[in-house]
C-alpha cells in the first residue's frame, strides 16, 4: 500500500512540474517591480545558493548531457532570478541602507567587515568566473556545438546501417536519431546560454558600481549621513550584495563548464525540469548539509539556513522513498559493462565474421547513402528486402552498405559471403537513358552499360532529362539503377543466401498453425539440411518457396519413397503448378513456349540413362552447339515479340535439359508438362529439334 501511495505522490509531483515552473517564472518577473520586505529577500537569496549547489552536484553526477538536457531553460531562469534578487537588493539598499541579514552578514562576516577586502573578494570571484569559467565555458560550448553538427551525417549514416543490418530495429533507430537530434539541440542552445553567464557577471559588475555612487550620493544628500558614514555603509552593504549574488552565480558558471567538457527536450519545461531535478535524492541530503552548515556559523541568520536545510532534508527524504517504488521513471539505466570488453585486444572473433552480403560504395556515391544530403538508398534497401520477402518467400539477410576508399569514386561492388558477384559505375549527377526500342531522336551522353541487364545507355545531365523522355528513352536516376541491379543480384543469387538457419527460422514461423505437416517431416523423414537443399533447387530456378506449407506436404508425401533430393524437387515443382503457371502466363493468359522435339527427348533420356548406368553425362559436342544455336535464335524471337520465353519439356528430361542449358539462358525457365495447369492456354512458338 505504501509502495502504491509513494508512486501516486511521485506522479503527482511530476504532474505539477509545469504549473509550478510558471508560477516561478511570474513571480521573478513580479520580483522586478513589486518591492520585498527584508525577510523575504533573506528566504530567496538562501534559495539562490541553495539552487547554486544543487545544480552544480547534478552536472556532477549525470552520466551523460542529455540527461540534463533542460540546463539551458534552467540557466535562463536561475540568471533572472539572480537578477530579480539584485534589482530587489538594490531598491532596499538606496531606500532604507539595508537590504536584510542574508546581505549583511556576507558584508561583515564574509568581507570581515573590512570595505576593502570585501570589494578585493568580490572582484576576485567576478574574474575567476567572467575570466575563467565563463570564457572557457563559451568556448567549449561553441566548439561542442560545430562538432556536434559536423558528426550528424556520420551518425545517421550509422545508425541507417545498422537498421538495414537488422542489428536494430525501427524503433530504436528512431530513438537513436532522436537522440542525435537532442544532442545537436543541446550543445547549439549551449553556445547561446553560456552568453547569460557573460552578461550575468558583466551585469553585476554594473549594479556593484550603481549601489556604491547611488548610495553614497542618497546617504549624504538625503539620509543625512556624514560622507564617511555613507561610504561605509553602502560600501559593506554592496559588497555583501556583491558576494551573495556571486556566489550562486559562480556555482552555476562551474556547472556549465562541467556539463559542457563532459541534447534539447521531448517533453515541457515544467516537466523535464521536475523530473531531471529529482533523479538523484541522495544530493540534495549532501544540499542540506551544507546549507545547515552555514546557518551553525557564527554571525549568520540562522533561521533561513536551518529552515531551508530542514525542508531540502525532508524534501530527500520524500524522494528517497517515491523512487524508491518508481525508479524507472527517474533513474536512467546503467550502461553494460559488456561494451567495454568488446574493445579488449583479445576479441578478434568479430573480424572472423563475413556478412552474407555486402554493397560497397566509393566516396562519391555517399550522398545516395547519407539522409542528410537527399540519400534514400537505406529506405530502397529496406523495401527490397520487403519485396524479397513477398516475391520469394524468403528472409534476406542484412545488407551492410559501407564505403570503400579502395574503389573508384563512382564504383561500386556487390558482394555474398565476402566475394564480389558484380560491380558497377553510377555519375551521380547524371541520369542513365536506355532506349527501349522506341527512340525517335537520339541524345548526347557518355555511352555506358546498365549494369544490372547489361543493356547499352548513356549517361545524360538533367537538363537533358526531359529532351530523352520526350525522344521515348527510358531515363532513371542513380539510386534506381543501384536499387534494380542490388535487385536482380539478390534474385538470381538468392538461394546462395539461404542457409539451414534461415531454412530452420521459416520453419519455425509456420510451425505453431501447422505443427502436423512440420513434425511428421521434421526430423523423422527429413533433416533441415535435406529440406534446405530442395529450397535451394527451388530458389535456383526462380521458384518461390513462400508457399512453404505446400512444399513440406508434398516432401512429406514422398519423402518416404526416396531420397534423391532431385526428385523431390521435382515433385515439389508439381504441386506448386498452379503457382508456376501463374508466373509465364503473359498479359492475355497464354503461355509461349518452346517445345522439345520428341526425337531429342529420346535421346536425351537414352543418354540420361548411360549416365547413371556409368556415372558420367557424356553428349556431342556437336549436338549441343546444335541444340545452343536453334535456342538462341528461338528466344531472340520471343523476347523480341514482348513475351517471356519458356521452354517445355517432358517430366523425364526436364531436370536434364535445364542442366544442358542453363550456361546459354539461366534465366529462362524449363517446365515440365506437369507443372503446367490443364486449363492454361499454351501456344508453341517454336521447337528444338535434332538436326541431322
């Protein structure tokens, strides 16, 4: 019960952080105008030190900037409410030659009631802290703050990274950059604060000067005081003014410089401040302390010391026990010992690690990588690996795009488990132009190659851009021509990339709706390994393994007749025909295929069948030079008309006349009658035939 009471008063507290910081704020401006009896001034000039110390043991004890990232507002504040207590101090010195026992006892017991040497302590603190704190405050600031906003586009780049490695996901990025952009804040609203530090300490110079002339020139034209008695009168009260004020303002010059050698808001003043103010109870014991001490010495009032040190110790005491039962809201967590041990010499296990797949860029090609130069390759990465997921049915590993001082400015490799499959050359402030068929003019540009098809362009300006799409080329800009070859890289490379862990991850994710079909293949007939060899068959060929259910029922429906992988390969492409149909039918439903002629389907399984019978694959070179030269020409002719060639074949050679002829089109598909639906319409464009 009392852990439930103690969250509802920290809650509260939170809560009635912004009502009150506005209620401050008016009564300083208030403070300006409107005169304060001498107690009350005495109360608030102990508030000011006290405020003093506890903003310096904070910076102390904050771990990182953004913790106290609301010290900037807070400066502000807490230098006009030292300024609304010298305005205060002053109207009561020139009015009534006192101003309360706060002021005095600095003037006598601080100063040892010697003009002199109070004047000599208060010019000394100024210096040290205009001079000194202030001055290398400002400075560090600044240069924090041009560093700061230098390193963005370098942390974005690395956060955007990560992201796309899958090492963070899409929340954390955004905190991440969040946190960057806080930074950024903090450190810029630090250079501009450090300037109320300077003004503070010029302006008490300024109101020292004003309280002496004013007041021995009142004191002797209007108190009636003798000139010696007005010198040393306002003399001790100015400087004990003096003193007090500079005292909490040096506190707080000390405060910055410690925050900035070590960014803005998510949420109001009121609240920020409230709940950044309260993250460490134990200070504000150590706050008390001190101000008790202060009221024990001799000559000092005690009833403002001890009264202001008694309240902060219950103060602590109360949050004590609230964070006690709340202490994720207030206390940050701590940070993993684990890092530090990463960067010991004997972790070099992380340099054996390759990536499965790797694009690296030369230095010219950063800003399609960096955000904050219009870069958006991190965004198109994430889409293809999306895309890649719905097309293919597979989750692509992490992509990690880094740059290579080693390659050519505007080249770019494309890499799977460390070796380069392909490489290309983008100008980035060029278009590429490819001419579809259909150019009516031609254009001026540098001749080039598309990478990704291997098809002539050029590369033009922009200015040239409108001039090429009007002549009906097809013009792309840099990160689409990247985005499309990283995507046909990933298509015909993609069972490369699944492994058994990957295999046993999709596994996994349909497992739990159809655990049946998954446990009586998995392990009794097949091991992981087996099922990942058929996928990678699949994939191969540029067959789709998303319908996964499918393809483990039919595994499991002849799995216990063989393991010839192959042919459970080939069953499997049976059972997703409907599928497979699907994707050679053209625009108008009709599949264009070309045919075998059953003359070299004769052959081809007569010398299918010596192969196993010897265990060698032995054909005419003749023959296949034959058989490469009627298929070229026959593709030639299909691709020309706008239609995606395919070749159809009987279920029996059909796994060896893919295999003949992958080397001259890996990219066209060999079907197989049965993978065929009955009630597609299939028209022949051509056939491949023996020729005698």
């Amino acid at each position: 019960m009392a852990q439930v009471e103690n969250i509802s008063m920290m809650q509260r507290l939170l809560q009635s952080g912004e009502l009150s910081v506005i209620v401050i704020v008016i009564l300083i401006l208030t403070m300006l105008i409107i005169p304060l009896p001498t107690w009350m001034l005495d109360i608030l000039l102990t508030i000011n030190i006290c405020t003093g110390f506890a903003v310096l043991l904070l910076t102390m004890n904050v771990k990182k900037s953004l913790e106290f990232s609301v010290f900037p507002s807070l400066l502000l504040v807490t230098t006009l409410f030292r300024l609304a207590l010298n305005v205060s101090s002053t109207r009561l010195i020139l009015l009534h030659a006192e101003a309360g026992a706060v002021i005095d006892a600095f003037g006598k017991v601080v100063a040892g009631r010697n003009t002199v040497v109070g004047f000599v302590m208060f010019i000394i603190l100024t210096i040290i802290q205009f001079m000194v704190i202030t001055k290398g405050s400002e400075r560090v600031a600044e240069v924090a703050a041009r560093f700061t906003l230098d390193a963005m586009p370098g942390k974005q780049m690395s956060i955007d990274a990560d992201l796309n490695a899958g090492l963070i996901n899409e929340a954390e990025a955004r905190a991440r950059r969040r946190e960057i952009e806080r930074e950024a804040d903090f450190y810029g609203a630090m250079d501009g604060a450090s300037k109320f530090v300077k003004g503070d300490a010029i302006a008490g110079i300024l109101i020292t000067f004003i309280n002496i002339i004013g007041g021995f020139v009142i004191g002797a034209t209007q108190k009636g005081f003798t000139i010696k008695e007005s010198l040393v009168t306002y003399s001790l009260l100015t400087v004990g003014d003096g003193l007090v004020s500079q005292v909490p303002a040096l506190l707080l010059s000390t405060a910055t410089g410690i925050l900035v050698t070590r960014a803005a808001s998510e949420e109001n003043l009121g609240t920020d401040l409230t709940r950044q103010l309260i993250a460490y109870p134990k200070i504000f014991y150590f706050v008390a302390a001190m101000i008790g001490f202060f009221g024990l010495i001799r000559g000092m009032p005690k009833f403002s010391f001890l009264t202001i040190a008694a309240i902060v110790a219950l103060f602590a005491y109360y949050l004590s026990n609230a964070q006690a039962a709340f202490p994720e809201e207030i206390i940050a967590e701590e940070e993993s010992l684990a890092d530090e041990a990463q960067k010991g010499p004997e972790n070099v296990s992380s340099l054996l690690q390759i990536d499965p797949m790797e694009l690296e860029i030369g230095y010219r090609l950063i800003p399609l990588v960096d955000p904050n130069q219009g870069g958006d390759l991190f965004e198109r990465v994430t889409m293809i690996r999306r895309q890649t997921a719905l097309e293919l049915g597979m989750v692509l590993p992490p992509i990690r795009i880094r740059d290579n001082m080693q390659l050519a400015p505007t080249s770019y490799v494309i890499k799977i488990k460390g070796v380069e499959i392909a490489n290309g050359e983008i100008l980035p402030n060029y278009y590429l132009a490819m001419d579809p068929g259909i150019v009516t003019e031609p254009v001026e540009g540098i001749p080039t190659t598309e990478p990704a098809f291997g098809l002539p362009a050029l590369w033009i300006t922009e200015a040239q851009r409108d001039q090429a799409e009007i002549a009906g080329y097809t013009v792309v800009d840099p990160p689409s021509v990247l985005a499309t070859h990283l995507t046909e890289i990933i298509k015909s490379h993609a069972y490369e990339l699944l492994g058994r862990q990957e295999v046993q991850s999709l596994i996994n994710n349909i497992k739990d709706e159809y655990s049946v079909v998954v446990n009586e293949l998995i392990p009794n007939l097949m091991t992981i390994g087996e099922v990942q060899k058929v996928l990678v068959n699949l994939l191969k060929e540029g067959i789709p393994i998303r319908n996964l259910v499918t393809i483990l029922e039919s595994l499991a429906d002849h799995a216990p007749l063989t393991k010839d992988l192959e042919y459970l390969t080939e069953n499997v492409r049976q059972a997703l025909s409907r599928q497979i149909t699907k994707m050679v039918q053209a625009d108008d439903g009709i599949i264009r295929v070309i045919t075998v002629d059953p003359n070299l389907e004769q052959m081809l399984l007569k010398i299918q069948k010596e192969a196993k019978e010897s265990g060698g694959f032995s054909m005419d070179p003749k023959l296949i030079q034959n058989i490469y030269d009627q298929l070229g020409e026959l593709i030639k002719e299909v691709t020309a008309s706008g239609y995606q060639p395919v070749i159809l074949c009987s279920p029996a050679i059909r796994l060896t006349f893919r295999r003949l002829t992958e080397r001259l089109a890996s990219r066209i598909m060999v079907l197989s009658y049965n993978e065929i639906i009955p009630e597609a319409e299939v028209h022949s464009v051509g056939v491949v035939s023996v020729n005698q």
